[in-house]
C-alpha cells in the first residue's frame, strides 16, 4: 500500500516479571490517589486516620454542613479533650 510503512517492534531494554504482565506496569502512590472519587478520597482519608492516630477515636462526617471537616479525630487524654479535623 502506498504512504504506509510496515510496524518495527522496538528492541526490549528491560526483563518484565509475571506480575507486571498479569497486573500492567506500576503505578506510583501519588498518581493512583490522583484517580480516587470523592467518595474513595473521604474512605481512604479514614482508614489512614484510624491507622495514624491509633489509640484516639476518629470520626468521619461527610455531607452538607460538615464544614469541610471529613475527619475528626478526638483524644482523651489527662488535659481533658482535643479536636483535630482534617
């Protein structure tokens, strides 16, 4: 056919490892949140929050009137009580 050239496969640089061929090539973290719905955005932000203040009760409010607070987390301890919202 005229205008058209026949595809040249390049030359393989690296090894792929079977993992990389069932699941497709990494993906960095911070690229993988980018894709993350508001709704998988609010359930993450949770999850992290019950890890990272382990010991202290984390509460997640989500909706209308939540004053952009997803998370509080509260802290009982001996100074009486404290608030941080994310």
């Amino acid at each position: 056919m005229h205008g058209y050239q026949p595809i040249v496969l390049p030359e393989a640089t690296t090894v792929v490892a079977a993992q990389q061929v069932a699941s497709g090539p990494p993906i960095p973290p911070i690229a993988r949140i980018r894709l993350y719905s508001a709704e998988e955005w609010e359930a993450f932000t949770n999850e992290w929050a019950h890890s990272f203040f382990e010991g202290k009760t984390a509460n997640r409010s989500s909706g209308a009137g939540d004053k952009g607070v997803d998370v509080a987390v509260f802290d009982h301890g001996q100074g009486g009580l404290s608030v941080q919202a994310l």
